[in-house]
C-alpha cells in the first residue's frame, strides 16, 4: 500500500469525522427547538356556573369561544375562524330566527365576520362567504362533577347537533 | 546612534494604505492590500460603472444593510425581547431615549428600503439580462441569480421576523395571519408552525425565536451569502454589461501606454494586448478602481445613508396598542410587502360540491412557491441569445420582459388594493368612500 492512499483514507476519515460531528451538532440543535413541554394554555377549562351566563351569547376572550344559552340548553362555538386564525366578531341579527341545525332546532340570534379576510358564518358557524375552508368548530360542553361549573373541552371537537342541557 | 534595522520584505512602511495612487502600481496596490476592498478588481470598465446601466442598485441594498445593522445596534441595547417587556421598551425608544425615535425610524426605514431596493436590483438583473453567460464559457452567472433570490428571501423574512419585535396589536396580528399560512402546508404545516413559534399559540416563545432569528441568524446568513454573491460577480467576468465587451467586441487598435512595456515584437506584430484592444483593457476605457470605482460606491453609499436619515426625521414610526390576542384588529393586515399574499388567500379558497381547498393553501403556499420557483428556474428557462447579456431590454429577451412587468404589475396591483381598499371585515372600498365606523369591541 503507498503513502498516498494512506494519506487519502485519513483525508476521508477527517472529512467524515467532521462532517458526522457538525451534522450530530446541527440535528442537536434543531432538535433542541421543537418544544416537548407546552407551557400553553390548558384545554379543558371551567368556565363558572350555568346561572351566570344569560340567555343569549357570551364570548368569551381568553378562550375565544362563544357560549350560547337558551333557555337550560347550552352550546359553545369557537371564535377562531377557520381560515387564518383571526377572533371573529359577532353580530346581532335584526330579528332571532329558528332553523334546525343538526336535526334540532335552534335559535340564531347572531352571525360572525372576520377582520382579516372577510370570512362570513352563519350564527351556527357554517361558513357563508369569505375564504374560510370550513365552518367554526363546536366543542363539547360538561358540567363539573365537583362544583357543578360549565367546562369547555377545546380539544374535543362535537358535531352541530350538540346541546348541553343543564 | 543605533542603526535603522533594513526593510523586511513584505514589511509596509505606510500606516493605512492610499485611495490615491499615483501611479498604476500604487492603484492595484490599494486593492490588494486593503481587505475590504480585495474584493474588487483592479480595473474596471466605465460601461460597467455608469450610473444609467446598474442605478447602482446592490450597493444601494449592502448599504441599506450596513445602515441597518449600524441602527440595529444602540436598538438591542435598548430593547428587551419580553413578553412582558418588549411593548414598553419599544414605547420608550420612541418616546423617552433621546435620539431613540429617530434610531427606530432608521432602522425600520431603511428595512423597508431594503425590501424594495433588492427588488429594484432583482428588476434590474432582470431587464439587462445579468444572469446571462456572455462569454460562456466558465461562467456560472444563473448561480449567482440563484443566491440572490435566497437573498431577496432572507431579506422579506429578517423584515417579517423585525415586524412581530414591537409587540403590538399590529405586529401580534401581521404574525399570526404569517404563521398560519405556514401551517396551511398539508401534513407538515402545523408542525412548522409549532417550530416557527414554539408552541401553538403566539407568545413568549414566539418571540426569543423570531427574536434571535431577526438579530443573530438572518443577518449572518445574508452577510455570508452577499460575500459569496460578490465573490461570485468577480469571478463570473464582472458586470454583465462587461461580458459585451469581452466577447461581442472585436478588437481595435489603440495608442500605446507610456506606463506599460510592451514587447518589440508584440509592437510590431500588433499583438501586444493593449495595442490591438478591446474596450475591457482599452486603456482609454477603463479606469484604476482606485480611486474611481470606490468613489462612486461610497457616492452611493453616502446617499443613501443621508436620504434614509432624513426620511426617519420625517416617517414616524408606528406603535399601536401593545399585543392583545383576545382582539383582532379590524381589519387587520400583514406588512405592506405581503399585502399581495393576502389579498390572494382572500380570494383563492375553493370549493368543489364538499370539497375545499383553503385559500391559504392555494395563495400562501402555492402560488408564492410556484413564483419562486419560475424565478429560480428562470435562467434555465431563458433561451435568448448571448448577444441579450447586459442590455436593457434587448429585444431577444422582449416576450420575458413584457411577462415580468405583467407579474409586477399586478404584484404591485393586489398590494396597492390591500393597502388602500380594504375595510373592515376586509370588505372592498373606493379609495374616496369613508369606511363605516364600527365597534371597536365586542
């Protein structure tokens, strides 16, 4: 064997030698960068007690959730629109009108636009007009078993038939 | 008396050196002993430096990047990267530091002067055909183009990732309508976002990211990548508009130069390189880049230092409501230069019977990438003749031409809507209609 693919095999081997250290050191870092602990808020949240909210909607900032109550039937629908993220605004109707939604009736007294790109819903969420994708998610509604407060889950998503009846 | 010690070689006597030779000797000697300006060749064509030929675009843009990281400097010792600080130490620069509103005005001047000066210089390359081989041969000027698009791009998102710093109801919103664009990349988008952010809502994470991003990581990555696009216009031949000369220029005869020697033979023969010349080294065409083409790069840089200096006296910066996640504005919009892309994500959402697609797919991701894309590509897909290298609009290169003003036109079309006619709830208004005045809050 010569000198000279001694030279070239120790070339190789600090080359790659190297390029395995940095590689190792750059997957490290990014690595380092995806969160394994969200410090985020959590998703199941108590909201108070039924009596507090009236009839009609509440909306709720920190949660971006609008809570309808009518009558001892709750529902909660979320704030964010679906297309970009952006809180939606609620608008009151001229007049309440009942449609059936999900095979229940249901009193719309409101309806949601969008600052950011103009998305429109309807009061029960389903998107009209605008670029939303998809009509504003419904999360399921519980009582507490301990204090009796209405509790959000705003990671379980529940089909537009769901009333909370307290 | 002690004796003088003797000259070692390689030894400089001269403590700087000079920016006015006297000779041809000195000049070349100024280049290559000075570091900052080896970069530069030792004669330059006077094509190549006209002001009418480059506008001196990419100098103008490396000066706006020198005035930013000069103004970036007394703002990091000012600012802290806080959730629960960042809004009142922006406040105060602006109205408390002495000096500090007219600091910020600099720095976010000159970031938006950036911002369109590479796209000035991106038009520029363009239209004279830069990208182009004239000679043809060693030449790589298309991955020169290359480097500068990743530029262009490392320059719209060190602006984006200064954007969200203030923590303002205008920064906080600008950034999640961003990040949410990310997140419309099927399968990966959520993951990408929650690594933009780190974590899925907008916060102090969020911020020590796009933080570090905006101070440390961009503006290496752009400092290191200008080196290597400089490097790269030295050894591609210069200019563009220098490659005509080269190669589309048959010599001529020119007097000889009493500083140079020539061979007696290469006299007589007339091969002596300067007796029978083409304009590169035609010595009554090119000048020592010492001290002409340093003046004209300082000229420039001069400008542009002073005209952003005084525009910050007179743009104010903007400081909106310090950063509510509970409330959008209305309407709320991205920075001016994605204006375009939100305007398209507003219109592009499909549907098909039960089928949608979301806009932000289509505009955000989409489209943006395909344009990007084309742009890279683009001197791969020119195939006009190497007579078309560095020439405004040679007529070759015509069709190309017309279709890049048509892109942006319109580019400039959807910002110019975004910016001046959209309302509240993003609703389209006249420039000369009144918006109608709505609650602020719910």
């Amino acid at each position: 064997m010569g000198g000279t693919d001694r030279r070239d095999f120790l070339i190789k081997l600090g080359t790659g030698a190297g390029a395995c250290a940095l590689g190792a050191q750059g997957v490290a870092s990014l690595r380092s960068l995806a969160p394994n602990v969200s410090y985020d808020a959590p998703t199941t949240v108590k909201l108070g007690p039924p009596a507090e909210f009236s009839d009609g909607l509440k909306f709720l900032a920190d949660e971006r959730l609008f809570i309808f109550r009518n009558g001892n039937t709750f529902h909660a629908v979320s704030a964010v629109c679906t297309h970009l993220g952006c809180t939606v605004r609620a608008e009151a109707l001229p007049k309440p009108e009942t449609v059936d939604v999900g095979g229940s009736p249901l009193q719309l007294t409101h309806q949601f636009s969008c600052p950011c790109h103009g998305s429109h819903y309807t009061g029960d969420g389903v998107n009209t007009s605008g670029p939303a994708p998809k009509p504003l998610s419904w999360y399921r509604l519980s009582v507490a078993a301990d204090d009796g407060q209405l509790v959000v889950d705003l990671a379980e998503e529940v089909g537009r038939d769901f009333r909370l009846t307290v | 008396m002690a004796q003088q010690p003797p000259e070692a070689p390689g030894v400089r006597s001269r403590r700087f050196w000079s920016l006015r030779p006297r000779s041809d000797r000195d000049a070349g000697d100024a280049i290559t002993s000075n570091f900052l300006l080896h970069a530069m060749p030792a004669k330059v064509s006077n094509a190549s430096m006209a002001w009418t030929y480059s506008f001196w675009l990419g100098t103008i843009t490396a000066a706006l990047f020198l005035l930013l990281v000069l103004s970036g400097l007394p703002l990091l010792f000012l600012y802290v990267p806080s959730v629960e600080r960042a809004y009142q130490s922006v406040k105060d620069i602006e109205y408390v530091v002495s000096f500090g509103k007219w600091l910020r005005a600099v720095h976010r001047v000159a970031a938006h002067g950036m911002v369109i000066a590479v796209v000035f210089h991106l038009a520029r390359v363009f239209f004279t055909g830069a990208y182009k081989n004239g000679v043809g041969r060693n030449q790589h000027r298309e991955w020169n183009w290359v480097i500068g698009v990743v530029l262009l791009l490392l320059t719209l998102f060190l602006s984006f990732t200064g954007y969200l710093l203030p923590w303002d109801q205008l920064a906080f919103w600008a950034v999640t309508v961003g990040t949410n664009i990310a997140s419309a990349i099927p399968w990966v988008g959520p993951s990408v976002r929650e690594l933009l952010i780190g974590g899925r809502e907008i916060e102090q994470a969020t911020l020590i990211r796009f933080y570090v991003l905006h101070i440390v990581v961009l503006p290496g990555a752009v400092a290191a990548l200008f080196g290597y696009h400089m490097w790269r216009v030295r050894k591609d031949g210069g200019l563009a508009r220098a490659d005509r000369e080269e190669q589309l220029e048959t010599p001529r005869t020119v007097p000889p130069t009493p500083t140079k020697t020539y061979t007696l033979l290469g006299v007589a023969r007339g091969t002596a390189p300067t007796v029978t010349a083409k304009t590169l080294i035609a010595a009554d065409t090119t000048v020592n880049a010492v001290p002409d083409l340093v003046r004209r790069a300082l000229i420039a840089t001069l400008g542009t230092i002073a005209l952003i200096s005084i525009l910050a006296v007179f743009i104010a910066s903007p400081l909106e409501e310090p950063a509510n996640p509970l409330i959008t504005p209305n309407p709320a919009k991205a920075p001016w230069y994605f204006l375009w892309l939100q305007e398209i994500v507003t219109d592009t959402t499909i549907h098909l019977g039960s089928f949608t697609i979301n806009g932000a797919f289509i505009g955000g991701v989409i489209l943006p990438g395909l344009l990007i894309g084309v742009l890279t590509l683009w001197p791969w897909l020119d195939r006009s003749p190497r007579e078309a290298t560095g020439e405004w609009f040679h007529p070759a290169r015509r069709t190309q031409n017309l279709v890049f003003i048509v892109v942006m036109v319109a580019i400039l079309l959807l910002t110019y809507i975004g910016m001046e006619m959209r309302g509240p709830y993003w609703e389209f208004f006249w420039p000369w209609e009144t918006w109608p005045s709505l609650p602020s809050r719910i």
